[in-house]
C-alpha cells in the first residue's frame, strides 16, 4: 500500500512541476522571450527543484517537451532542448546533497549553453554564431536558473515547502 501511495506522489509531484513549466514557458511566451537567440524562460527557475525532489527530473523534462511543442519549437528544439533540460535536472540532482542552490544551477545553465545555440544555429540557418547564441543564452540561463532558482531554493528552504 505505501508503495503504490509513494509511486502516486511521485508522478503528481512530477504532472504539477511539468504543469507549472508550460505555464511559465507560456508567460515568458507572451513577451516573445520563450524561445529564439534571446530567452528569458520564467520556467528554468524550477530547474533547482530537483535538489529537492527527484520527481523534478521527468517533470521538468516532460514541462519542457510540452512547452516546446505547444508554443510551436522547431522539432529540433523540442528533442534536444528537452534533452538539455534533462541533462540539467540530472546533474543538479546529483550536487543536492551539497546544499548549493549556486552549484545546483550550474548544470542546466551549462547544459543549456553548450546545446541550445547549436540547435538554434540549425533551426535558423545561422552558421558561425555559435559563440554569440552561447553568449545570448548563457545570460537568459544565468538570470532564469542561477539568479530566480536561487530564490526559489531559498523561498522553499525557508518555508520548507519540500
């Protein structure tokens, strides 16, 4: 009985955090900073979250396959920025029991800096930009993962929400 409890905790906990990222992505959607060489994805800042709870990973990367499909990503974006995603969430999983939320946001901030400018280079027909969309992607991530992640550490920290 407290198996199959646990194994239904995990999956809501992973539908609402997947849930939460589309609706983010959509807001940051509104303003034309959801996707492109600028992104400002409202929705990284819950990529802290798997310091907290291993449910995170297939929530964020779910969250994130879903919000590239439905705000109309190219079929590049939706695999391999989802596989950054991924690859984000894992490893900051792995640095959880430092306790950093500063190291845990590296992962998806690198991830998403070494991967997302060659996908966008590919969608865009953009060659040689590699190290400008590294630059325009990097500071998005940083502000989204590094600087709203740590608040949201923080806020669940303090308030030991998880």
């Amino acid at each position: 009985m407290q198996n199959n409890k646990s194994q239904t905790a995990y999956l809501t906990t992973a539908g609402l955090i997947a849930a939460i990222y589309v609706i983010l992505t959509f807001v940051s959607q509104t303003v034309g900073l959801a996707s492109g060489a600028i992104q400002f994805r409202l929705s990284e800042a819950l990529t802290i979250l798997p310091m907290f709870v291993p449910a995170a990973i297939p929530g964020l990367t779910i969250g994130c396959v879903l919000a590239n499909i439905l705000t109309g990503c190219a079929v590049w974006d939706v695999v391999f920025g989802s596989v950054a995603t991924l690859l984000g969430a894992l490893g900051t999983y792995l640095l959880r029991k430092t306790e950093n939320p500063f190291l845990g946001c590296l992962p998806p901030i690198i991830a998403n800096m070494l991967i997302v400018p060659a996908v966008l280079m590919k969608v865009y027909g953009a060659p040689e930009t590699y190290w400008y969309l590294m630059l325009t992607v990097g500071i998005g991530e940083v502000a989204c993962c590094g600087v709203l992640g740590v608040i949201v550490y923080k806020v669940i920290k303090k308030r030991n929400l998880l």
